[in-house]
C-alpha cells in the first residue's frame, strides 16, 4: 500500500517537472511548494520564440522575478532533497 502511495506521488511529482502551463493566464506564476526549486519562464507568444521574463523559486522560499509577465509560460519544477 505504501509503496503504491510513493509511486503515485513520485509520478504525479515527475509530471509537473515536464508538463508546461498555460493556464496560468495572467498570474504571476506557479506557488512553488515547500522543499521544491521552481523556475518560471515567460514568453512573448504561444510559440515560445522570445524570453520576456523569468520568476525563480529556490529551496528556502525566496523568489526573484524579472522582466514581463505574461500568460505564456513553461514550468520546470525540482524537488530539493
């Protein structure tokens, strides 16, 4: 049972890693959760071809954003250990 419940979480963990958000529409971003590393990237366009921002979540809770927000984003999502 328990190991059922680890493997859910790994693989629900594992997907947002890789899955890219767009429905983040006109948010800052994503909450990045306790005892993870996230990192926002935002785009001009829905083809993703120019950088206009970033918000970077580290381990300890700190952020740092730059640049434009916009509703074109991806997400990589790490777990800190």
């Amino acid at each position: 049972m328990i190991r059922r419940v680890l493997a859910a979480t790994a693989l629900a963990a594992a997907a947002l890693a890789v899955v890219p958000t767009t429905a983040q529409a006109g948010t800052q971003g994503y909450n990045c959760r306790p005892n993870y590393r996230c990192l926002t990237t935002y785009y001009s366009d829905a083809a993703h071809t120019d950088v206009v921002g970033e918000k970077g979540e580290g381990c300890d809770g700190s952020s740092e954003i730059w640049g434009d927000v916009t509703r074109y984003t991806t997400l990589d999502v790490s777990y800190c250990g």
